[in-house]
C-alpha cells in the first residue's frame, strides 16, 4: 500500500538515530570522564556497591594518615627517653666515679653539681616534652586512642606515663640528682642501684614505644595493601575501559551516520507518490 501520512522507514530509521545519538552520548562522556557509571540510571546496584568501597578506601586512608601520626607521636616519646636514658647512664657513671675513696670533698661538689644539672635536664624532658601540644609523659597515666582504620574496632591505644625515676632523679623544680656523693659515709651500692632501676624503668618504656611502633607499621602495611586491592575491585565497577569505550564510540558514531542517511532515503521514497498524481 502506497501512503503519504504514514512513513514508517522514516520513524524506524529516526528511532535507530535516536539510540545511535544516545549511545554516542554516553560513549562520550565515558571517555570523557574515564568513569563507566556517571549517574545511577547507568548502573544502581554498582553504583551503591563503589560508593560502599570508596567509604572503605578513604576511611583507610585517613587511617593510614592517623597511624603516621600516632608513630611519630611515640617516635617522639621514645626518642626523649633515649636521651634520658644516655644521662641517667651518665650520672650512674659519675657516681661509679665518686665511689672512688681517692677523691677529695672539692671533686665530689664538682661531680655532685654536673648531676644535678643532668638531674635537671631529665626532669625538663619529662615535664616539657610534648606532641602536638598533648604531654608525653604525665604524672597519671594517660591513654591516647590511634584511629588507625576505617572501622571503630581499629583503635589503637597508646599509654603515656613518665617512668619512675624518683630513686635517681628528685622532681623539681628545682630537680637535682636524689643521689648525694657528697653525704657522709653513702651507700654506693645503694646509689648505684637506684640508677639501675631507673634505667630499667626508662628501658622498659623505650621497649613499649617501639612495640607500638611496629604494630602500628604493621597496621598501615596492611591497610595498604586492603586499600590497594579494594581501589581495583571499585575501578573494575566504576570506571571506563577505554578499549571497549572507543569501539562503542566508533560503532555509535557509524550507526548515527547511517541512520541519518537511511531517514533521508526514507523522506524521499515519499516523493514517488507525485508520479502517481502526474
């Protein structure tokens, strides 16, 4: 049947055009953007899932900042330990020193006077070191939580607290050593073994800031290594392969071509019917 109000090549070659141009459409602008999933209407459950894994990928990466921090805040604690630990072994060497009987009262004042500058020190170590403004080493101690995850079951505790030094350093101000060479007739053996169990106390606290540190590497190594694997899956989900983007390109931009030009055979074919008026 012959018709003019009816053009049915004409609406099926403007309906291939028009998924031609939206597949175009959308080739584009996955290329242009290098995702695959630009609006929820172009994948809603993998949308929701990318959106699940970006929550985890940003959470550990600010976990993996906040450990940083939490190492450098007990690198921090450790490394002002160590040098009080250097002077205790310093005024312990000096007391060795003063055991000896062949010293007179004028160079045991002089040793007593470098201890208790050295006493001084390790007191203002213990009062003013701090990380960020938070005191390292309070009188109480005190527990510091590294959110060194993306999950609340992350947390790391850390406990600040000065070791006990009293048996060598007495507290000031002003601080000087509690261990007189100068006093009538000392007990070396009980002075030296102050200095012992001062060094044992700071020893021992230097050993539980480097555990923590090497828990919390470990953390941010595994964290690394989960954020890493977890960006490949959501890049998998969300984002463009550019191969298959720029064939769908190639093949949309041909088929809108073609369809074009089958809607303007289909608009002639129409004038055919004049020669049947003629």
């Amino acid at each position: 049947m012959t018709v003019i109000a009816s053009n049915t090549s004409a609406l099926r070659a403007t309906n291939a055009n028009a998924l031609a141009s939206k597949d175009l459409t959308t080739a584009m602008q996955r290329l242009s953007t290098g995702k695959r999933i630009n609006s929820a209407k172009d994948d809603a459950a993998g949308l929701a899932i990318g959106a699940s894994m970006t929550s985890q990928i940003r959470g550990m990466a600010q976990g993996i900042r906040n450990a940083n921090d939490g190492i450098s805040m007990a690198q921090t604690a450790e490394g002002a330990l160590d040098e009080v630990g250097n002077m205790l072994q310093r005024m312990r060497e000096l007391t060795v020193q003063a055991a000896n009987g062949s010293y007179s009262p004028t160079d045991l004042s002089n040793i007593k006077s470098e201890m208790d500058q050295l006493a001084k020190q390790v007191n203002g170590v213990m009062t003013n070191t701090q990380f960020n403004g938070v005191s390292l080493f309070p009188a109480t101690a005190a527990t510091k939580s590294i959110q060194a995850g993306a999950e609340g079951a992350d947390a790391i505790s850390m406990t600040f607290q000065a070791p006990t030094i009293s048996s060598a350093v007495t507290a000031g101000p002003p601080a000087v050593s509690a261990v007189d060479v100068t006093a009538a007739s000392p007990n070396w053996t009980t002075n030296i073994d102050a200095f012992d169990t001062a060094i044992s106390n700071v020893s021992n606290k230097r050993a539980e800031f480097g555990a923590i540190q090497n828990r919390i590497e470990s953390a941010v190594n595994n964290m690394t290594t989960n954020m890493t694997n977890l960006t490949d899956a959501r890049s998998r989900i969300e984002d463009a392969d550019f191969s298959t983007e720029t064939t769908a390109l190639a093949k949309a931009q041909i088929l809108s071509q073609a369809s074009t030009a089958m809607l303007s055979q289909a608009n002639q074919s129409q004038q055919s019917v004049l020669k049947l008026l003629g």
